[in-house]
C-alpha cells in the first residue's frame, strides 16, 4: 500500500468514527413528555384561583407538588388565602407555553409562561390580562412527576 492510499484510508477511517461517535445515543435519557406537562399543568394551576374557593385552588396545588415547594405552600396558605380574599382576587389561565430546559428520566427542569386574566379590587373588578413566568423543577415520585422547587421570573 502506498503512503498516499494508507493516510487517505486513514482519513476515511477516522471520518467513520467521527461520525458513528456523533450520532451515537448518548447514555442519559432526555426527561420524557410527562415531565414538561406536569411542569404545564402546574402553571396553569397556580394562575388559576378563586378567592371565594380557595380551598379548591390549595388542594390542587398540594396534589400536583412536593418537596420544598409543598412544604412552602403549606406554611403560607393562609397568608395567600387571607390576601386573595381581601382583594376578592380571581384569576384564570388563558394559556400556557412549557418547554423542558433540563433533566432526565428523574428530575427536569421546566419553563412555564403562563398568559392569565385577573379581576381584583385593585383592578376595580375589570379584568386585566399578564403574563406570569417561572422555572419548575418536577421529580419523577412513583411515576408521578410532581414539583418540587418554584421560580418565578
């Protein structure tokens, strides 16, 4: 074999390898579809209250959290209570876009832009429209992806 045709196989060999190396699975799973939808589903929660029935709005919360956050929650329920009441808040999720920023098969990160309506006595009764914006970060509990740490932006 001449110099020429044993460094151009050479060439062709190490081009192969990089590219079976490039297109290889990596060995972490990216979190699944369940991870950002739980992350979703909680947002959507959280922007969504009725001062009227807040017991409903807190018992959903506890069901779709853990951890640090649900513990947080539980100790500040009846200050979120008291204020959502004096101001006779409602509000209401109009929509809502997630996307998974990290994780796998275990813990995920979650982006949560949530566009919601309020009515309150400081807007007068009329409703005025925002946006609310937070990182979640979900773990995977027995199969249920559920939140446990809030960020809000």
């Amino acid at each position: 074999m001449s110099r020429s045709t044993f460094f151009a196989t050479l060439m062709i060999s190490a081009a192969t390898c990089a590219a079976a190396l490039a297109t290889a699975p990596t060995a972490v799973a990216a979190p699944p579809e369940e991870a950002r939808l739980a992350g979703c589903e909680f947002g959507t929660a959280a922007a969504t209250y009725d001062y009227a029935r807040f017991d409903d709005h807190a018992r959903r919360m506890l069901e779709l959290s853990t951890g640090d956050f649900r513990a947080e929650f539980q100790n500040f329920r009846t200050n979120i209570q008291t204020s959502a009441e004096a101001a006779h808040a409602h509000a209401e999720a109009n929509s809502a876009d997630c996307r998974i920023v990290s994780g796998d098969d275990n813990r995920a990160e979650v982006t949560v832009d949530v566009v919601r309506t309020v009515t309150s006595d400081e807007t007068e009764g009329l409703p005025e429209t925002g946006r609310v914006s937070m990182t979640v970060t979900v773990d995977n509990v027995d199969g249920r992806w559920l939140v446990s740490k809030v960020q809000s932006h």
